[in-house]
C-alpha cells in the first residue's frame, strides 16, 4: 500500500483579521474603558473622508486622518479624532478614497501597506482605476478590497466591493465586518472602472449635458423629467452637483480609457462644468431670476 504524499505548501500571506467590532456602550466618566476601540485610519479626497470620518465614529471608531486634501479642519472631525502626520501602524482598517489624482493614490497605498500590519484589510476607492490594478501597486496584495466612493455614498445603506484575482475570502469577511458595523451591507461586484452604479449615474449625467448644449431643454426641466418620469432621486444636474462634477467627470474619462466606446465619451459642455466651478450654478440661478 502506497502513502499519499501531502501537497506542497506555497508561499501564503498572513490571514486578514476581522475588524472588532466597536463597543457601544461607553466607560463611566473619569474610569478606564476596559475596551480599545479600533481604529479607522483614512486618506484621500477630503470631503468624502470626513463623511466616513463622521459614520464611524458615530458607530464607536477612534477616526485619525491622514493625508487627506484638502485637509480638514480640526474642528470639523468627530470628537476624539485625529489628524496624523503619518500612517497609523496600530488602525484596523484603513480607507482610501483618492478619485482625481492617480498618482497620489498609489503613493498613498504603498505608504499604508509599508506602515499597517499585514493583518488590516485596506479598502480602496475603485471608481477610476480598477481594485486588482491599485493591488498590483503594493506587497500585500491579498489585503485590498476596492469599493464605491463618492459624496454621500458613506450614509447609503449598501455599499459595492471589488474583490480583486489577489483576494482570498479572509479579506472579504474583513471589509464585510467592517461595513456592516457602520451600517452598511457589502454587495460583491466585478472589479470595473465605475463599478455598478457610479457607471450608471455619471452616463445618465453625461447624456444630459450633451442634450443640454444641443438646447433641447433647460437644466431644471431635464431634472424634473427624470424625477417624475422615471422616479429617480434626483434629476442628473442635480445629482452632478451633490456627486461633484469633477468627480462625474474623472468617472467617465477613466471608462472612456478603458473601454475606448462612444458611449462614454464627455461632453464638452460637462468638461466646462468642471473646469468652471460654481459658475454654472450661479449661472442658472441668474437666468432663473431673469425668466
């Protein structure tokens, strides 16, 4: 009788440890909390930073804030937060949440998988380069999770994730674990420039900036047609000014990139949007008056 020889083991990262849950319940004033509430360190695109800022700590995290622009304000973060100088080597997960600048992301990255253990999950903003391309990036690979970043979407009750080829599904539990305890539900998608529905919205935003320069209708009307004919929140000028139109707009040029179709190429009208700022808002607000 033969013995069964045991396969070979290869290299493997070390397991992702799940998130601790934060503890709800706090310590009596002037007495020690039994408990260390977990760290949520954060980078990237400022706004959108200080809105998970506020959730988590709502839901028990100790907030530090790293390089994030434009910086915020001290007295804008959450009680008990902190801004960092540098990557906090004791957080338990870290978010990343650069849109516009590629660059300063990857920086951003490999700096956090230099300084965190090899155990914290990162969760990295994926709308405009793919999750499985920012891993490539760093050494710990089988840590980073990409999912949907933009204004607003820290309060929305479910979130998308992108695994990547380099996830194992110890990583995954840990950016469910995490997700879930500031109220959120993980919903697994492929790993696409846009993801799900940043695609949808920005291409609903692009197609009305291009019927807006033909003059087939006003800004407001657009909005009030696909709110009442179609039931969406918010009409796509509207939801371009609560999502920023530079954000729209470095969306729709990262898919143009990638997939090189007609359907994603930006209107020009909506590039002069985002280089013009508040112009166009004030703009609109002036021709109202004179109407």
């Amino acid at each position: 009788m033969t013995s069964r020889k045991k396969p070979a083991k290869g290299p493997t990262a070390k397991p992702i440890v799940r998130p601790s849950r934060p503890k709800q319940e706090t310590a009596p004033q002037g007495s020690a909390s039994p408990h260390t509430a977990p760290i949520l360190l954060l980078s990237g695109d400022g706004s959108i930073a200080m809105e998970y800022a506020h959730v988590a700590a709502a839901k028990g995290y100790i907030i530090h804030v790293w390089n994030a622009v434009p910086l915020p304000a001290r007295s804008s973060l959450p009680e008990g937060s902190k801004i960092v100088t540098s990557p906090t080597p004791t957080a338990s997960v870290a978010l990343e949440v650069t849109l516009l600048d590629r660059s300063a992301k990857q920086g951003n990255l490999q700096a956090l998988d230099a300084a965190l253990l090899p155990t914290a999950p990162i969760l990295s903003s994926s709308l405009t380069v793919s999750a499985t391309e920012q891993a490539s990036w760093i050494s710990g690979k089988h840590r980073l999770v990409g999912f949907a970043a933009l204004p607003t979407y820290a309060t929305k009750p479910a979130v998308e994730a992108a695994p990547t080829v380099f996830t194992p599904r110890q990583t995954l539990d840990a950016a469910a674990t995490f997700f879930s305890s500031i109220g959120q539900r993980m919903e697994l998608v492929q790993d696409r420039v846009g993801l799900v529905s940043a695609r949808i919205i920005c291409q609903l935003i692009n197609e009305a900036a291009f019927a807006l320069q033909d003059d087939v209708a006003r800004p407001e009307d657009v909005d009030t047609a696909m709110k009442l004919g179609v039931h969406y929140p918010h009409g796509p000028f509207a939801w371009a000014e609560i999502l920023g139109v530079r954000n729209v707009v470095a969306v729709l040029q990262a898919l143009h990139a990638e997939y090189q179709e007609e359907r994603y190429r930006l209107a020009p009208l909506l590039k002069h949007m985002a280089l013009g700022g508040e112009w166009w808002h004030r703009r609109n607000e002036t021709s109202t008056k004179d109407a």
